[in-house]
C-alpha cells in the first residue's frame, strides 16, 4: 500500500489492565495524514502522547511511553496491531495508565480494526529502507537489522522449559498472514515468577484468560496453546509493535536471538542515531516473499 491510511471509523472496547489490574475503556478513532499514532489520555484532559520512541519511559515487562511526567503502559499490542493492518494514523483514546490486555495477544485489536475498516488517505506513506546492517548485542541477546527488499522478521528464544527449547520463526507480511499468524498468540508467563511479579507491583490483572502460565512442566491453560511455537509468535508481535515506535515502517530484515522488548526498544534507538543506516523512501516494498536467512546472518556477520 503506497498510500496512508487512518480508520474508517471510531470502535471502542473496554479491559483491564495486565499489571495495574483496573479497568480501562479504550477508543479507536481515525486521525489525519501525517499524525501518526496519537495516545490521549481521557482522563487527564485529553493530554497526548505520540507512539515515538523519544517518550519510550520503561521496557521491562512491556512498552510504557511517558510525556511530562504522564504515563501509557503496554503499549506494544495494540501498536503490533495497528501496524500489521497497515494503519498509519489514529487516535487511541484511554482513560487509565494502561491498555486492556484482552486476551493476551493482539488479535482483539485487529477485530477491533476490521470492525472499524480503513480509509486511504492522499498522503504517501513514506518508508525508512534499511540501508547497512546494525547490529547489537548483550551477552547471549542479539538483535540487528540487515538490507532488504521488504520488511522480515526473524526471530529465535530459548527457554530451559520442556514445553518451549528452542523456537525460531521467520515472519514475512503478506495478505492476511499477520492476522492469522502472528495476532492470536498471546503473552506467556512462568508460575514460579508470580510472586516476584505480585510483589513488584506487577501482573495484578493477570490470569489464565490473558497470560499462557507454564508450571514446571506443562501449559496450566485448560485450552492449551493456540500455535506449537505460540511463545516466538508472540515475541514477533511483540517486536512488531516496539519498532512501530520508529515512526516510520521499516524495509530490513531484523533478525533478534532471545532478545525482548529493551533491545527492540535499542534497536530503533539506534536507527535513530545513525541516520547513514537508512533513507526515507516513498517507493514501498517489494510485495512477494524472499528467503529469510533467520538468526545465521547474526554469525556470518561475526556478531
């Protein structure tokens, strides 16, 4: 799609949230060329924050943006969502500090937006091509982004769990793949870690209607998992939604080993900086699929 699109329409739903436990009622709403992705807090006047990454405030267990002070938590769901719908500008309407986790994936936004359809607007979107590699790396977490001639994700986690080993996906957007394949899979958690997690102040809305929980050995949903991969799925839905914060849809290849929302957020930090790294380009990606060279680019580039 060369052109950008905004909504069609305004939709709404209501959750709560995954850490804070409240309640929060949430309003897609469509916006003009050029504004982006805009979240406006409800309850505190209407004040706004922009999905960039200048307002990325904490990375630990999900994305939180913060503008003078104010703060809108785990953000990455429903900019996964919007993202993989190929909408460019609208308006996200909150009136509490944290977006409903719904079910734990971002399939309950893209419902929310096909309810809503999407209007081209007559602006161009404008792409960022990935012009030379970066690449970054913390001990055993890799993550880089590499030339293409679209947008790909690979990406590979490693648990010492019976239920998830090793798991690596090669993600490549085309017609629909985005909602069937990456959309439905859902965050997931370990049931040792709760009580950390509680004490910390977080995961206060969690349960098995939102969160996958491992115990030592198996999935304690009674519905099991939606995806035998349904872990590395969600990393790519997470991923999708942190680069999002760019502000800008890329054309690379990102490539990330057991990597998780700090190096997403690093990543796109980075990009930021080495402007050499990448043009601006209103030309947009090639639409077939390529081969994915997955996680061995990282050790062929000797990373």
């Amino acid at each position: 799609m060369g052109q950008q699109h905004t909504l069609a329409s305004e939709v709404c739903l209501s959750g709560i949230g995954l850490h804070t436990g409240v309640t929060v009622n949430l309003r897609l709403c469509p916006a003009p060329a050029h504004s982006g992705i805009v979240f406006k807090r409800t309850d505190l006047d209407g004040f706004t924050i922009e999905a960039q990454s200048r307002h990325v405030a904490r990375v630990s267990y999900a994305t939180s943006l913060m503008k003078k002070g104010v703060l809108i938590s785990t953000t990455e769901h429903l900019l996964s969502a919007l993202v993989g719908l190929g909408v460019d500008n609208a308006v996200v309407e909150i009136d509490n500090l944290e977006l409903p986790i719904v079910d734990g994936s971002a399939l309950p936004f893209v419902k929310m937006i096909r309810q809503a359809g999407l209007r081209p607007q007559r602006a161009r979107r404008t792409y960022a091509k990935i012009l030379k590699p970066l690449e970054l790396v913390e001990g055993s977490k890799r993550i880089a982004v590499y030339p293409a001639d679209t947008f790909a994700v690979s990406y590979s986690i490693s648990f010492p769990h019976p239920i998830i080993g090793a798991e690596t996906i090669d993600f490549t957007p085309s017609a629909g793949s985005y909602e069937d394949d990456v959309a439905p899979a859902r965050t997931f958690g370990f049931l040792a870690e709760v009580e950390m997690l509680l004490k910390s102040g977080l995961v206060k809305g969690g349960s098995l209607e939102n969160v996958v929980v491992l115990d030592q050995e198996r999935v304690l949903n009674p519905e099991g998992l939606r995806f035998p991969d349904e872990f590395c799925r969600h990393k790519v839905l997470d991923l999708i939604g942190d680069i999002s914060l760019f502000g800008r849809p890329l054309i690379g290849h990102v490539v990330a080993d057991r990597a998780g929302h700090a190096m997403h957020a690093q990543l796109v930090s980075q990009l930021l900086r080495q402007k050499d790294c990448w043009a601006l380009t209103t030309d947009p990606p090639v639409n077939s699929k390529t081969p994915i060279a997955a996680i061995a680019e990282l050790a062929a580039a000797g990373v």
